[in-house]
C-alpha cells in the first residue's frame, strides 16, 4: 500500500519537484525582479499572468477530451520532458532580456510557458493521488512552504541570474519527477484507473460523470468565483501598491505562514480522508477578512493589506489542489480529467478576476466589496460536507459487481459474496461493519446504507472509516482492487 519501504526517498523528490513547480509559478507572476521586460510597469506583469493563464486554459481543453490518449500513451513522461524545454525555453524571453521588444518577451514569455506548464500540473497532480490524505495533504503544505522559502531567496539574487534560475526550474521539477521509481514512463495514468483507460473512454460521458458526481457543478463554480476574487485583488493591489511585487518577503512570508499552518493540521488527519467542506468554510471567510483589511487600509504602501489577501489566496490555493487529489482518489474516474477540469477552472476564474480589474481600474473598492459578499455564498453553499466528503461518495448507485471487472479472468473459486465475508474475517471486521462493508464493496452510497441498516449519517461514516483503517485502503477503489485480487487468486492470503 502507500507505506512501502522506498516510501521516505521517494517523498523526497516529491517534495523537493512539487516545490521547485510552484517556486516556478509565484516567480514568473509575481515579481519584478524577475520579468525583466516591465521596466517598472507592474500591469506587464498582470498581462503576462493572463495570457498564460489563458493558454493554459487550452492546454487543459485539450488534456479533458483527449485524457484516454494521454493515458495510453507510450513512454508519457517524455511529454513532460519536452513541457519543461518549452518552459524553460519561454521563461528566458520574460527572465532575461533576449530580445528588445517588450511586446514580443511578453507574448513569447507567456504563451510558451502558458502552453507547457499545465501539462507539469496534470503530471504531479497525477503522481500526489497515489498517497494516503495525510500523505497528500502534508506534501502539498511542506511544497508550498519551500516554494515560499525559494521565492524569497531567488528573489534577492540580482538579474539575470536570477531570471536563469526561474527558466531552469521546470526542468528540475521534471527531473524529480523521473526520480520516482514507482511512477515509471507514464506519469499521466494512476494505476487504479488504468483499467477503465484502457476500455477506451467517452470525453462528454466521463466529465458528465465528474460533474454529476463527486466533482458537484455547485463546488467547481465555488473554485471558479474564489479565483475570480483572487484574480481581482491581484491587479488592483498591483496598481495600488506596486511595491508587492520588489518586495519578496510579502509573498514569500504568506506563502510559508498559511502552508506551515496547513501541515501542522495535516498531521493530526486520519490517513483515510478528511472532510474539506468545514476548511473552505473556515478559509473563505479568512480571505473575506483579508479583503475587508484591503479595503479599510488601502494606501500606496501598505503591504499589510496585500499579506492578509494573498494568504487567504493562498489557502484556497492549498485546498483546491488537496480537493482535486481526493475527488480523483475516491472515484474511478481519470485523476488526468480531474486535474484538468479543476485547474482549467483556476485559469479560468483568476483570468478573468484579472481581466475585470484591468477594465474597471477604478472600481477596488466595489470589488472589493462584493467579493467579500461572493466569499460569503461560497462559504455558506457552496462547499458543503456531502460536496467535499469525497471517500463516503457513491462510486455509481445501485450495484457493483465485483466479478465483472476481470472480462477475462478465470472463474473463480469464490463467489462475490464469499469473497467478501472472507476479507471480513481475515481483516477482524465486526459484525456491523461487515454489513456495512458488504454494501459499500457492492456500489451502494451512504445514503442507501443510512436507509437499509436505519443507522444515522455520522454512524454510517464512521463504519467506513475504521473499514478503510483495517482493511489499509484508502478508497473505494482500492477496496475494490482488494476484492479484484481475492478473486484472480482465491488460494493467496491476503497480507495486512
């Protein structure tokens, strides 16, 4: 399971790749010191940002409708391979000046990393779903605190070396990710999914799937409206207050405060899954309270204002990505289609929060204003417990037969049923556990469950959770693949 001998090395190219991608993305957006081309006008900053966001939008268009070949697709870590050249080959028209023309380093140095980074996304974003939630959950907070870390100190080198240094970091990010022995040549398949990618999938039928199950429309228009507030808050403070992006201690301090804050929480998770309905209602109205400061204490130079925003930012940050690696662990769908429906949706939301302040550069404290009221509705409806308490999610209503899932398996010896009394006793479930256990393994949602045994919500959770704590499963999935291994070879003891 996730707690192999090779565990500790590998969480460390993880960590290190992880950080090296966002040290990549708060540099090439946020600091002066590095996009050489602004000669002191911050809104270059702000256009190269939405442009790249932009472009990224299409890359993960294309990665929606085509996720089944990208899946299949033979040695798929050189695509990262050829990602990061491009990055790193456009980070040098923005990080250095190559050429003269600032127009020119802008739309070179934002479309050509805008193209290829995404697909750096989708690839990590794949990897952190084979952890357990704590795992998940504490890698992603100690990778934000070292891209904080990183950011500040990059950013004090004088340019260009510093600009040299943003440019190669994809390309180190991707030489951490080949570091991974367990993910071998093709980054972009999740090894419980690739049974369903290979059956060959239908684009519009998977994201109706997605978006109709545990990736709710209510919770991916929540993301959409909080990037969105992001985004805004971005430009105008950059035009406000120009010297958020000279000043590296103000990202870098937000960024490492808010992440050391998430893995401390992280460490006192159960390793199965963790609700993040009560942390975005916890975080939105943070972000409001940020927002709020923005207004009351908006002069030239304040950066205080800017540092509670950006941490709240920050956060929703942190949760969206921790939200995408639990929607993908805890279905059956392509953790490739979850990544890129999810980040399509930042992209799409902080570009268009940009895009807004840019029209209306006057307008900061009615922005403002109203997203301190979006935050609110997003707190209050759009991320509720069943939205986001991903493992207790039906996988499909109704039936899961088990024994469907090998075509070409030989008969087995057990039947389904005896398949599962028998992982029962081997693992000690109780008696109502493997009640329990009988109609979760068989595709039958909490709700249903609630309904057939008469017990309450809270209970029904519970059962699970200390199911998945005996069993060493961290999702629906992986149970069934237990179940899926019983049945190819009847006479194996199942190891604990």
């Amino acid at each position: 399971m996730a707690h192999s001998s090779n565990h500790t090395r590998v969480s460390k190219a993880w960590f290190l790749g992880f950080g090296l991608y966002w040290t990549w993305v708060y540099l090439s957006f946020n600091s002066a010191t590095v996009v050489s081309f602004s000669n002191g006008d911050e809104t270059a900053i702000t256009w190269l940002h939405i442009i790249s966001g932009l472009a990224g939008c299409a890359t993960f268009a294309v990665a929606i409708f085509n996720h089944d070949r990208l899946e299949r697709a033979g040695r798929s870590i050189n695509v990262l391979w050829a990602a990061a050249m491009v990055s790193a080959f456009g980070s040098m028209f923005y990080a250095t000046e190559v050429i003269e023309s600032a127009t020119a380093s802008l739309m070179l140095g934002a479309l050509l990393p805008g193209f290829s980074t995404p697909l750096l996304a989708l690839g990590w974003g794949v990897l952190l779903c084979t952890l357990d939630a704590r795992e998940a959950a504490g890698l992603t907070a100690g990778s934000f605190m070292l891209a904080g870390v990183l950011y500040g100190l990059i950013s004090l080198i004088p340019a260009p070396l510093s600009g040299v240094i943003v440019a190669f970091l994809p390309l180190l990010s991707v030489c951490m990710m080949a570091m991974c022995p367990n993910r071998g040549p093709h980054p972009f398949t999740l090894r419980s999914h690739a049974a369903k990618s290979l059956e060959g999938a239908n684009a519009f039928r998977d994201i109706k799937d997605l978006l109709c199950g545990p990736f709710s429309s209510r919770a991916l228009a929540g993301i959409l409206l909080t990037m969105v507030v992001s985004g805004g808050l971005r430009t105008y403070t950059g035009a406000e207050a120009p010297a958020v992006y000279h000043d590296p201690f103000i990202v870098a301090a937000s960024t490492f405060a808010i992440a050391a804050i998430f893995l401390v929480y992280s460490l006192f998770l159960p390793h199965t899954s963790f609700k993040l309905g009560p942390l975005y209602r916890t975080a939105a109205p943070l972000f409001a309270l940020g927002v709020a400061a923005l207004t009351v204490f908006n002069e030239p130079d304040s950066a205080t204002a800017y540092f509670a925003a950006s941490a709240g930012s920050m956060l929703i940050d942190m949760l969206t990505w921790v939200l995408l690696i639990e929607i993908a662990r805890s279905s059956r769908l392509s953790a490739l289609l979850v990544f890129a429906v999810g980040r399509c949706a930042i992209h799409t939301g902080m570009a268009l929060g940009e895009i807004a302040a840019l029209a209306f550069p006057s307008m900061m404290v009615a922005f403002c204003v109203s997203s301190i009221v979006i935050l609110i509705v997003i707190a209050g409806f759009m991320f509720s417990d069943r939205d986001n308490a991903l493992v207790f999610e039906p996988v499909e209503e109704g039936e899961l037969d088990v024994e469907t899932c090998e075509p070409n398996a030989e008969k087995p010896a057990q039947t389904k049923d005896e398949r599962i009394a028998a992982v029962a006793e081997k693992f000690g479930l109780t008696a109502r556990e493997t009640e329990v256990f009988t109609l979760w393994a068989t595709g039958h949602g909490a709700k249903s469950i609630e309904e057939k045994l008469v017990l309450s919500s809270a209970t029904v959770r519970t059962h699970i959770r200390h199911i998945y704590e005996k069993l060493d499963v961290h999702s629906r999935a992986e149970l069934i693949e237990l179940l899926e291994s019983r049945q190819r070879a009847p006479r194996v003891e199942i190891q604990e």
